[in-house]
C-alpha cells in the first residue's frame, strides 16, 4: 500500500472530515517525534500506511460495539488510540506509563476535541477493572504477558485487537498454554509481514 493508496482508503471509509482531522494529527506526531522517540525517522515517509491505516484497519477487522468502552494499552505515540478517538464516537481510555508521552496525548486529545478521549498516565495492571467492550495494544508485548496485564478490564464479550508482526501465530501458540478463549489472525491490510490478533472471552486455564 502506497500513502497515496492509504489516504484513499481512509478517505472511502471514513470521509473527508475524518481525514483531514488525522492529517491535523499526522503534523502533530512528526512534529513531537523531533522532541521525543515517538516514531522512527524512516517510518515518517510512510506515515499514513505505517502508522495511521495500520491504526484504522483495526476498524474494519471485525464490527465493535459503537458506544463501548475501547481501552487502548501502551498508546505511546497515539497508535492506535488516537486514530481510533478520531474515527469513533465512542469513548475511549488510553493507557500510558511515561509522562512525556501522556502530555503529547492530552495535547493532541485538546488540538482535536476529542471529548470522549482520556489518558491515564499508568501501566494497564494499576488501571481499576473497567469492562472494556474493546481492548487494544500495537507493539506492546508478547499475547501472555499482555493478558496477564490487562485481563482484569476484560470480561467475556470483550474484543482484543492486537497488532503483531510475523510472530502472531507463535505468540498465539505460547497464549494457549496458559489462557483459553477464541483466537483468530487475520492478515493486515498495510504489509504482507503484519497481521492482526483477534480474541474474544480470554480467561486462564
């Protein structure tokens, strides 16, 4: 997917007006990445496909409840919760350990009015129970220990969307020995080497 492919796709699935708020974002992470390790230099020439679709996608996996709450852990540079803030309605609480990064996240939630957006400057285990209808984390850590982590926002209904690299499928293997639930990969939209790990009722063995 080129960035022009990737803008395209946005601007089919969710409109104009979506698409020039995470155009309004896209200035707001390169500029910050200048003052912090939010994003790689390289991936910056391919922002859009790298970062935003590859956030977005994760709309168009499986169909979400429209107004529950979506917890994103490990939001970092906003990927993917503020890209999904911005292209949902409904609430979301993203969590994030490092100071630098929650002030980047307030100020982008501020920039864009995202009224039902907030951040908790937290690890997600000291995060009170919340029964997320949603539970997302890019790059955050291996499926064990993030259920390990975070299975106490979760209840049966629950929705996990993780995005993974190549080892999706041994991640989802190592899980099995420790957690039940249904498990699914499907394949990414943005490179043929990403794929998206899909679970519902995750509770331990």
């Amino acid at each position: 997917m080129t960035e022009r492919e990737a803008r395209d796709w946005l601007l089919g699935r969710f409109g104009a007006p979506c698409e020039a708020r995470l155009a309004i974002f896209v200035d707001l992470l390169i500029a910050e990445s200048n003052q912090q390790n939010l994003i790689s230099k390289a991936s910056i020439a391919e922002i859009w496909t790298r970062h935003i679709v590859d956030s977005a996608q994760l709309l168009a996996v499986v169909d979400t409840p429209a107004d529950g709450l979506w917890v994103d852990i490990g939001t970092g540079a906003g990927l993917p919760g503020i890209v999904i803030a911005i292209l949902r309605d409904g609430p979301i609480q993203m969590v994030e350990p490092r100071r630098k990064r929650v002030e980047f996240l307030d100020h982008c939630i501020d920039v864009l009015g995202l009224g039902c957006a907030n951040v908790s400057l937290s690890k997600a285990e000291a995060i009170d129970p919340r029964r997320a209808a949603v539970i997302s984390a890019r790059a955050v850590a291996a499926l064990p220990a993030l259920f390990v982590s975070a299975h106490h926002l979760a209840g049966k209904d629950t929705i996990w969307l993780l995005p993974k690299g190549q080892s999706a499928q041994s991640e989802v293997d190592a899980a099995r020995k420790s957690w039940q639930g249904s498990f699914h990969v499907e394949q990414s939209i943005t490179h043929p080497d990403s794929k998206i790990v899909v679970a519902r009722g995750v509770r331990p063995r």
